[in-house]
C-alpha cells in the first residue's frame, strides 16, 4: 500500500501542482471533501470517496491495504492543514506528503504582494482576538469560517474603533466565482460575505497597547465601580502576569484589572467574576473595545461559582461579598503555589485581610498603601485632591510541607 496526502490548493485543476496531479492520476483510490473530490480532472479514474473525518479515513485505508490511496487536503498540508491532525491517527511511516498552493500565497500574487511579513491568524471555526491583533500589525491575514465569518471580524475591528481600516477580501478562491473587494471595515460589517473567504486588514499605523495603568476614560463605565488607574497598576505589578497564565478576577467591576490582565496574559484566560449584571455588561464591552477575546464572564457568589474552572495561576480580590476568607482558602486550595492580591478601602477590610494572611500557608507578603492626588483646576492655578486611599496586599502560596 501507498499513501500520499496531497494539498490541492485552491480546490481547481488550474492550482495542482505537476506532483500532485500526478499522484491522483496514479491512484487507485483518492478522498477527500466533497468540493475536493468533485472538482478533480477528469484524468482521474480513482474511485472517488468523501470523507473528512480523520478516523473514517483510516478505517478506509485499513480495509484496503493493497490499494494506492490520494488523500486530499485543500490548499497546502503545512498551512493550517487537516494533514497534522491525519498523519496523527495513521502514523507518518511510509507516508507521502505533497504540499500545495496556499491561500495566502494564491490571495497575495492576487494582489501582487509580498506575503512574508504578514501577520497569519486562523478564525475558522474557533475566536480570536481580532482587534488586538490587528491594532499590533501593520499587515493581518485571516483564514474565515464558522461563526467568524467577514462581517464578525470587521465587527469585532469596529467596536474596537479601527472601523476605519482597509479591509480586503478574497472570496471563492480560485473557483469560477471568485471575487476580490477592498472596504474600510466598518462598511463589511453591513455588506461582508460570510461565503469562503480570506482577508488582508492594512494598519498603517501598528502599536501594542501596553499596560499597566489605562486611563479611567478609556474604559466604558458606568454606576459600578472601578479600580482607578494608579491603583491599578499597583496592582497588576504584584500580580506579576505571564503570558500563558490564568487569571481570576473576584469581584471584577467594570472589568479593567482583567482587561489590563488580559493583554499581558495573552496566551492565557482570565475569569471575571462579577454579581451584578451591569457589571458582567460592561465587562463584555469593554472585552470588545480591547479587543480580548480571552476573557470569561463568570456570574454567581464567589467561592461556589469557581467550581470546575481551572485553577488560577494568580487572583485578584477586589470584591469579597463578606467571605474573603472562603474565597482564600477556596483557591488556594485549587492551587497552593498562587500568588495573589487583594485591595481594601475600609479599615475593616485591611483588618480582616492582614489578619488572614498572618494564618494562611503563604509566603513573601507585601502591605502597601497607594494614596494618590489628582491636580484639578481653579482659576489659573493647581490645586491637589486627595483620592480616598487604597490598601493593597499581596502573597504567594507556600504548601503546607505534612512530611
């Protein structure tokens, strides 16, 4: 038996390559995707199967261990390919791969533009950021699919303010209806294809927001509090984020401390717990104008809504609900190395929480206090005013050593 996958680029005679068209010729059996199968020459007199789902097509090969099998992929098996997800159920031994011509290579001599230095993001069939993302790069590539079609992505561009970049689309790749149109964003959240499409976002002005401390009027607020912008960076320095981690927010507000999370904990999830349904709005709002897609809305009373959610790598505590401790004791237990913070406004809240750090297995304990003036402005002169201060406490989880 012989087994060759092979990318058939755009999924048209026209964009197999020699070695490809030549493997599919010689075969005794080709499967693949129905668009895939049906759109073969007619110089291939395999028999034809459709199938796409990884273990159906071993079961196939498996029952027919004499024949030469083409397994189809469409454009190239190394570019966000179902081929890795294959070659993991059948094994790489004795298996060919034939790559193919990519949609990012087929879409950019569209264009007549390089394509090494865009930035590639698949959308098909799962979230992404997709205003971060582009608010970082000055060339963005997206693969489109499922709920995250054209008109999803350039909503989420709008809603972060970057409506007005260029936005090209190609759709149909390749076959008989292909189409390349270019729009400023937010006019293809109205008139956006939702069919099999790629698009290039051009932002002539690229930066990564930085964190820590965003201005207060950057944020969308409303009646629930907010921990200010000087405090909050207090804050997100004790935390000591990396990008992989997960974070929970308790009592998150109107969500700033896990918007600022967030973006340093890219590659990470962050948890917002909150009790009050404007707040899990303004939370979500403010996630879209971001562009962070990697935060979760989490209702209910703390402790009992952390349930079946993964243990944080670090906590902050900005609202208790009066069971700080039950919180404490509920995520240390789900991981004891974690670090944490809490703030506290009232004296009886500072109290409270130095006493249960003083009783808790946690090390490297900090108390600080943040009081910050802001100048205002009376006539021709500056006058200070003092914000009510804060109390910030941190620790790190120290395991209780039973040998």
């Amino acid at each position: 038996m012989s087994i060759c996958i092979v990318g058939t680029g755009m999924g048209s005679p026209g964009t197999l390559t020699a070695e490809a068209l030549k493997a599919i010729e010689k075969a005794d059996a080709v499967i693949g995707a129905d668009r895939l199968i049906s759109s073969l020459p007619d110089s291939c007199r395999a028999a034809k199967h459709v199938c796409v789902d990884p273990d159906e097509i071993k079961g196939h090969i498996s029952r027919h261990p004499d024949k030469s099998v083409c397994v189809l992929m469409s454009g190239d098996t190394g570019f966000y390919s179902g081929t890795k997800r294959l070659l993991e159920k059948i094994g790489a031994a004795d298996v060919r791969v034939l790559p193919g011509i990519s949609s990012i290579q087929y879409f950019a001599a569209l264009l007549k533009r390089p394509w090494q230095d865009w930035k590639l993001v698949s959308a098909h069939g799962k979230n992404v950021g997709a205003a971060g993302i582009v608010r970082e790069n000055s060339e963005t590539f997206f693969l489109t699919g499922g709920d995250l079609g054209v008109r999803a992505i350039c909503a989420q561009l709008t809603a972060a303010g970057l409506g007005g970049l260029s936005v090209t689309v190609g759709e149909n790749l390749g076959g008989d209806n292909e189409r390349i149109k270019t729009s400023p964003a937010d006019m293809l959240t109205r008139s956006g294809s939702d069919e099999l499409a790629v698009m290039l976002v051009d932002n002539p002005q690229p930066g990564r927001l930085v964190s820590c401390g965003f201005p207060d009027d950057a944020f969308i607020r409303g009646a629930t509090p907010m921990t200010k912008s000087e405090v909050r960076s207090v804050i997100l320095s004790k935390l000591r984020l990396c990008g992989t981690d997960v974070v929970y927010d308790v009592g998150a507000g109107t969500g700033s401390v896990s918007v600022e999370s967030a973006l340093l904990a890219r590659k990470g999830r962050v948890y917002s717990f909150e009790r009050t349904e404007e707040g899990r709005r303004l939370i979500g709002e403010n996630a879209d104008k971001f562009g962070v897609p990697n935060i979760r809305v989490v209702s209910g009373e703390a402790p009992a809504s952390f349930a079946d959610l993964p243990a944080p790598d670090a906590s902050f505590i900005g609202g208790s609900g009066g069971s700080l401790k039950k919180i404490l004791d509920t995520l240390l237990a789900k991981n004891p190395h974690m670090r944490f913070v809490i703030s506290a406004v009232a004296l009886e809240t500072l109290s409270e929480a130095a006493g249960l750090l003083k009783n808790l297995p946690v090390c490297h304990t900090e108390i600080v206090q943040v009081a910050v003036s802001r100048a205002r402005f009376l006539g021709d002169y500056h006058l200070m005013t003092a914000c009510n201060p804060v109390y910030i406490l941190s620790a790190e989880g120290r395991p209780v050593n039973n040998t």
